[in-house]
C-alpha cells in the first residue's frame, strides 16, 4: 500500500469534508433555483414610432419552463434544450498574400522579364478558414455571434446539432462591441431566450457551450467570476462578463447560458498565455449584444450619442489636483470644436460626477453610458468644475466614424527627485506640429528629451507637447519655466501625445 503521510491523511479528510460541503451547497442552490428561479418572461423592445411595447421576436418564441435540475440529472435538462440552438460556423475569406522575395533579381529580371519572377515574389490571393460558434435567437434563423469570426468572409457554412449544413449570410456587425447578426433562410429553428444580463451575479453557475479547436460541440461549467469587467483593450466598449468555464479558441461567437438556459453572454476572448483556457473568459453581455442586434436588424448598422469629448480615468494624484474628495468621475482631457460637449459648455478639466442622476463611477461607464442614448438624446451632468458642483444640459449627437474614446492617462506617478529634472523643452513651431501628425492650431512647448531615471520619465516622452502647466496655458519655452518656478509640490500637466490630451501629475521634492 503506498505511503501516506499523516499530514497527508488530514489533508484528504479536509478535501472530502470541503466536497461534501460543496455537494451539499449545491443541492440547496439547485433546490432554491427550483423554487423562485424556473417562471420564464417574454422579451420585449419598444417601438420607435408609439413607444408601445412590442414583442421582439416573432410569437411563440417566449421562453418555455426550464426543466427541472437535480443533482442526479445534473445539467443534463438544461443542456439538451440549449444545444441544439448553438452552432458551428465555418467562414472563409481572400486574403492578399506576398511571397518571399525572389532570389533571381536584377540583371535575371531583365532577361526573362518581371513577369516570370513576380509568380514567386508578387503578391497573390489565397482562401483563409476558420471556425467559430454562434447562437440561434429566432426562430427565423437569426443568429448571434461575435464580429471577428465572420467579418470580412466571403463565404459562410453553419453546422447544426442535427448535423444540417446551412449557407449563412451577414446581416451586419459592430466591431466596436464585436457583436454581429447573420441569417439563415430556414424557419421554425431551435432558439435560445436572451437573459436579463442585468441580474448576473458572481458567483452565479454559467455553462459555455462552442466548438472549441473544430473537435465539435462541446459544454463547460464555471461560475460567473467578475461582472462589468472592462479596461482590458479587447474592445471599444468593454462591460464583460468573466466566467472560469473553460472558454477556448473556436468558442468565440458561442453561448453562456445561466442555469435556467437563458442567453445571458456571448463568448468573446480569454485570457491565454499558453493559447488556451486558463480559468478567465469574458463574454459580451447580453444587455449590450441585444440593442446592438435590434439596431443590425432595423436600421443595418449601429448609432450610437455623441458628447464629443476625450476622457480619462482618475487617479488619485488627478483627484487631489483638481480638488476632488474621490477617485469617482470622469476628468475631461479634451473637448472637440463644435461638438455637443463644446455647444453646451463644457470644459477641459471638469470632472463628470453623474449623468442623469446615475453616479459616474469612471470613465469606461460614462462612454458606455453616453454610446448607448440615441442621438438627440438630452442628458444631464453633474460635474465638478473648480471644486463646484454644477449642473450642465447637453443634447447628444450622432458618434462619428473614430470620434469619441477614452483615453488614458500616459502616467501618473510620483518619484524622487525635482519636478521635471531632466527634460528638455523647445518651442513648437508649425514644422514640428507637421511632424508630430499635430493639427496646426496645437499650442504649447514639444519635449525633445527625457532622461530615463528622472521622475518625469514616468510620464513623458520625447516628442509630448506640453500644453498647461497647473492649469495655465503656455506658448512658449519662456512661459513654461515661468510656469515651473511658480510650482510648488506635485505639477499638474495637460500634455498632447499623437492628437489626444490627457493630463499627468509629476511629483516632485519640495
């Protein structure tokens, strides 16, 4: 018999005491589920023209009563009647390839002419594959899945459960969310009902069912980990659900279902460092894919409000500087010409504490927030401006093509050393706005150099324009020292990197 310790033998009481508490847990959550949780609820959108409520998808899509799970069954009930409405998708696309560089150039090209080389080094088509997943929510054969998987495909198969293979078209897709509709011309389809995401919960059991790797339909368990997770650079607008079901390359495009078998995320990314599942997925919620999906279908594409501003995240640095009692709000880095924002009044430096009586906990919400009122739409802010509270009344208009987005602050960091030691400024003149790609009306001093162990280095970079110094505009190199001597403690800056304003604290020895 092998060897086992004594700790060890503790160690495996311990594990079996803690799977049995888990069993038990489960059974109480399963049994509570049954009792309050299984009364299904109709989804309905308002109609644009009377403001009546209007069923969203066609009659007799209402979600049915959810069977039954116990702990003998598992999953099991649940399981059987959402695989049939999760898919494989199958895309292919052209795409412009180069060869390698033809080793017979030069006096050889002139001999046999450039056409003969150029079938090794020139460029040529080939058809790329791949695979993904997506998820069934009418019955008429619209389909859910994210945008990266059939984006720019040229040609669309979707695999059934039942082992039918479909030509699917592309209604329309949304990269900012990653979000897109395509359409199958089959009726009276298997169809998953779209949860309230709104509900989630961490903690909450979650099953992603995809096509993980092509090896075919697959479902995995986890829990809900995280809700409204964003900052992540995966998308433009980011409110993610996290989940540990395994998530894995080919789920893109497929299902979290909760465990009464509603739709409440679209499978999107993971986090890999070996190219596979490490415990954290993220799934677009189904409260964000929905509106997104409504506006493919009636309009064929996505509008979203427009502010007309730069935003970034507080720090608390940022918040002692502009005499904020919280980290809460959104800071206004810039605000663009003649946009809503500018119309209205608002500034660069005013924090947005609220919108509409909402409070604005950073800068990621109030972008959400903003992108997802209509054009035309009248918000109300609540901002901080010079340590007043103020109320201010914008009408949103319509987001241009790469307009609005938040941006981050280069840094915000506090070090040893004096402020600014180390950098050195010049005047920036219209040939270095050229160069910097900076439009013409840019004020300011442009820093040519950083050394690497000073604090500033922290935050700037070579080729930043300066443009306020603790809240004062500057010009020239004259007004920026002058600016300096008159600093005491931690130096506020508004600096200009590639077109976008944001502001950095740099600490300094007194």
């Amino acid at each position: 018999m092998p060897y086992v310790s004594e700790g060890s033998q503790r160690m495996r009481g311990t594990i079996q005491l803690q799977k049995s508490a888990a069993v038990l847990g489960l059974l109480i959550a399963i049994a509570a589920g049954g009792a309050f949780g299984w009364m299904g609820t109709t989804v309905f959108t308002s109609s644009s023209n009377s403001g009546q409520l209007v069923p969203l998808f066609l009659a007799g899509e209402a979600p049915a009563r959810a069977a039954e799970v116990s702990f003998l069954s598992g999953f099991t009930p649940i399981v059987k009647s959402a695989l049939p409405a999760v898919v494989n998708i199958s895309t292919s696309r052209k795409v412009e390839v180069r060869g390698e560089t033809s080793p017979f150039s030069g006096p050889l090209r002139d001999f046999f002419g450039p056409d003969f080389f150029d079938q090794f080094g020139g460029p040529r088509e080939r058809q790329e594959n791949s695979l993904g997943s997506g998820v069934i929510v009418s019955s008429e054969g619209y389909i859910l899945t994210n945008n990266h998987v059939v984006q720019g495909a040229t040609d669309i198969e979707v695999f059934l459960s039942d082992e039918r293979r479909l030509k699917g078209r592309i209604v329309g897709g949304d990269a900012k969310t990653d979000i897109a509709v395509i359409k199958l011309d089959e009726k009276n389809l298997p169809a998953l009902t779209l949860g309230n995401s709104s509900t989630v919960q961490v903690g909450d059991f979650a099953l992603a069912i995809g096509n993980p790797f092509g090896v075919g339909q697959t479902v995995t368990m986890g829990i809900v980990g995280a809700t409204s997770r964003g900052g992540l650079g995966i998308e433009h607008y980011e409110d993610f659900i996290q989940t540990d079901a395994a998530i894995n390359p080919g789920n893109s495009g497929g299902a979290l279902i909760n465990i009464r078998g509603e739709l409440i995320g679209i499978n999107t990314a993971i986090v890999a460092r070996s190219g596979g599942s490490q415990g954290v997925g993220f799934a677009v919620p189904t409260n964000m894919a929905r509106p997104v999906m409504e506006q493919i279908l009636k309009q064929g594409k996505v509008i979203r409000g427009y502010l007309g501003i730069r935003l970034q995240g507080m720090t608390p640095e940022l918040a002692k500087s502009f005499g904020a009692k919280t980290t809460q709000g959104a800071l206004v880095a810039d605000v663009v010409p003649d946009s809503p924002a500018a119309r209205a009044g608002l500034r660069r430096g005013d924090i947005v504490l609220a919108v509409d009586g909402e409070p604005v906990l950073d800068s990621r919400r109030l972008t959400l927030k903003i992108s997802q009122a209509a054009p035309g739409t009248a918000v109300d802010l609540r901002l901080l401006r010079d340590g007043q509270e103020q109320n201010l009344r914008i009408t949103l208009g319509e987001l241009p093509v790469d307009a609005e987005r938040v941006q981050e602050a280069p840094g915000s960091q506090q070090g040893q050393g004096t402020a600014l030691d180390g950098v050195a400024v010049d005047n920036l003149t219209a040939d270095i706005a050229r160069q910097l790609n900076l439009p013409p009306q840019t004020r300011g001093v442009v820093v040519v150099q950083v050394r690497p162990e000073t604090t500033a280095a922290k935050g700037l970079r070579r080729g930043d324009v300066i443009e306020e110094v603790n809240r004062q505009r500057i010009s020239t190199v004259g007004e920026y020292e002058q600016a300096i001597r008159q600093a005491s403690g931690e130096v506020l800056l508004l600096v200009n990197r590639g077109g976008s304003s944001s502001y950095i604290v740099i600490g300094r020895n007194r």
